[in-house]
C-alpha cells in the first residue's frame, strides 16, 4: 500500500514538472517595440514626389518574430518590410513611402503589421501636410507665324496705371523641323520684350514677355500697337507678322476718399449696346454696300466734376467713330456717332467700343456693336 501511494506520489509530481513546462513553453512569445508610433513628415512640396520613412521594429519577445504581412489605408500609402523571421534582440523595418500626388493638404494614414507577435495586429501612422505643386498653364497653340505657334497673337493689359508697370506673356512653340529665330520690330519707349530663347530648336517651347511701363506713358486712354514679329527658320522663307499690344491708360484712384469720390465725375452711357441689324438689302445691293451706316450714343456727365473723356475708339477696323466732347460739364450731354460700312461686314459683326473716362467708379466702359448679313 505505502509503495503504492509513493508511485502515485511521484506520477503526480512528474506531471507537474511536465505540465510546468509545458507553460513556461506556453508563455514564449515575440514582442516588438517601434521607435515611433507616428511619424510626422511636416510640409512636404507635392512637386517633389516621394515621401518615405523608415520605422524601425525591434524584437523584444523570446523567440524570432515573423512579418506575415503589412496593409495601409490608402492606396497612396506603400509599405515594404522585413520578410526574414527577426531574431530575438534584433531589428527589422518598415518602409513606408506616401505618393502626394494630387494630393493637397493636410493627410494622415494608417499601416497595420500583422506578425506572430503576442499583439498579432499593430497599427502605426503617417501624417503631414502637402504643399501643392503651382499649377502650370496648359497651351495650346492655334496661331502661327511660319513654323512659330502661338497661343494668342494679342497682348491684352486691360487697365493701367501710369503709376505701375505690368507684365504680360506669349507662349510659343516650334514645330517645325529645323531650328529658327524670333525678332520682335521696333518698341515704343514705354514697352520692353523679352524673348527666350531667341532661338528654339523643333519641337522646342519658349515665351515672350512684354513689359508696359506706364510712368512712361503721357496720355491716358486706349493704346493699341502693332508690333512685327520676323520668324526665320533655317532653310525657310522667311515670315512677318504682326503682334497686337494693347491697354487702357487710367487715372490711379486708389488715394481718393470717399469724400472725393462722391464728388468726382460720373458717367452715363444711353446704352451699352447698338446694333445695326441686317445690313445686306439685294433690292438695291450696289448703291447699299457703299453707304455707311451710323448709330449714337450719348453720354452724360451726372457727377459734380468735369467728365473728361480720354478715348472713345474701338480696336475693329470696321468701326469709325466721330468723336463729340471730351470734357463735359456736371449735368451736360455730348453725343457720339458710331458707323459701319456694310460692305465691310462679311458675315457677322461683332466688336467693342473702349470708353476710358476720369470717373472713379467707372475709368472703363464697354460699348458691343453688332451687325450680320
């Protein structure tokens, strides 16, 4: 009996060790620890592409942590990783890279690591600010000068100051098969060009840039010039052609106080539109073409200064202008004529009249002439 309950004895006691081991076993697991949780890229220029940043994962368990795999929330977002098992005590990485492209913004992002870690999910972040790239004006090109293409042939400033100088641009191409020049004719001494490059090769872009001085400018009102262009490429003819320049000189009233203002002059146009209508009559076709058609427009002084009227003039051809007052006292009226000759009117007119006057309120006002067949 004794013999038997001291075999019962050391069954139980082998079990314990065993089972103890079995638990010791049980309990190893690998752990890791990462530098940081979330990483912080700050401003990054989405012109630059990439970002990447590289965690680091160490092993602090008890036996080799394995990787299995790695997601993140944004397909924007890719990561790459350790695929070997990492020893106990060593270290691994992560490599995570953000594409911001198109991107602008502030961005956070999350990346899961699945591992046979005794945490089997872990999450980390990326975050950060993406500065958008400028954007780029897309051209196209529908004017040429020989193998020179253009994307306008006008130059237009709208309104100047004879305080400030502004800069405007022409976007040029060459598509023609062999190398060629550009040369602007001769400037007036308030307009400077750049080109460049002077020479492009095929398939090469470049740009004019014009310069309008207005401290040099002495007269207020509408400018329009003409400016020749020469293209000359090698083993062509070679080609002129004319760049329209054009702005509209104003006061600076940017100083005036409302006081001021509300005493100034202040213009008033019977209308903002004339149009002529149908200008063909096939009764009596010859003697019609060759007469002139003739509209008008009055305009009317409603402020408590004198009106002056600096331009009335369009930039059409087609349309002559005769001009009536240029200063017109507080309350008074002068009339214009505008007139069109049909014959010059192919299939439909439509142009604009530029009034540039000394109201504050108004320096630039817009009168459409219409006219068809």
């Amino acid at each position: 009996m004794n013999a038997m309950m001291l075999n019962l004895r050391q069954i139980i006691c082998l079990l314990c060790l065993l089972l103890g081991g079995f638990g010791v076993q049980a309990q190893e697991k690998a752990r890791f620890a990462v530098d940081k949780q979330v990483f912080n890229f700050g401003s990054i220029e989405e012109a630059k592409g990439l970002a990447s940043h590289v965690f680091t994962i160490r092993n602090t368990g008890d036996v080799p942590l394995v990787i299995t795999r790695v997601t993140a929330s944004c397909g924007c977002t890719r990561p790459e990783w350790t695929k070997e098992p990492i020893a106990v005590g060593a270290s691994g990485i992560l490599k995570v890279t953000y594409n911001p492209k198109g991107r602008p913004g502030p961005f956070y992002k999350t990346i899961t690591i699945y591992s046979n870690a005794e945490k089997p999910r872990y999450n980390l972040a990326i975050k950060g600010n993406v500065i958008p790239k400028p954007k780029v004006p897309t051209f196209v090109y529908p004017y040429a000068i020989g193998n020179l293409k253009l994307h306008t042939k006008e130059v237009l400033y709208n309104n100047l100051r004879q305080n400030e100088t502004l800069g405007e641009k022409i976007s040029i191409k060459n598509e023609g098969k062999t190398s060629l020049t550009v040369e602007l004719g001769k400037l007036p001494h308030f307009l400077t060009a750049d080109i460049r490059p002077t020479q492009l090769k095929p398939g090469e872009v470049g740009e004019i840039t014009f310069l309008m001085d207005g401290h040099a400018i002495k007269h207020k009102g509408r400018k329009v010039l003409d400016i020749p262009l020469t293209v000359r490429a090698v083993g062509e003819k070679e080609v002129v052609e004319k760049i329209k320049v054009a702005a509209n000189i104003i006061d600076d009233f940017s100083k005036l106080s409302a006081r001021e203002k509300a005493k100034a002059a202040a213009i008033h146009i019977s209308g903002t539109l004339l149009d002529f209508g149908q200008v063909s009559d096939k009764k009596n076709m010859i003697p019609f073409l060759s007469s002139k058609l003739t509209g008008t427009v009055d305009i009317t002084n409603r402020g408590k200064s004198d009106l002056v009227i600096y331009s009335f003039t369009s930039d059409d051809e087609r349309i002559s202008i005769s001009r009536g007052k240029k200063t017109i006292k507080p309350g008074e009226t002068t009339t214009y004529k505008v007139s069109i000759r049909p014959k010059t009117v192919k299939v439909r007119l439509e142009a604009l009249v530029n009034i540039i006057s000394n109201d504050p309120n108004g320096p630039v006002r817009l009168l459409k002439v219409t006219a068809h067949k």
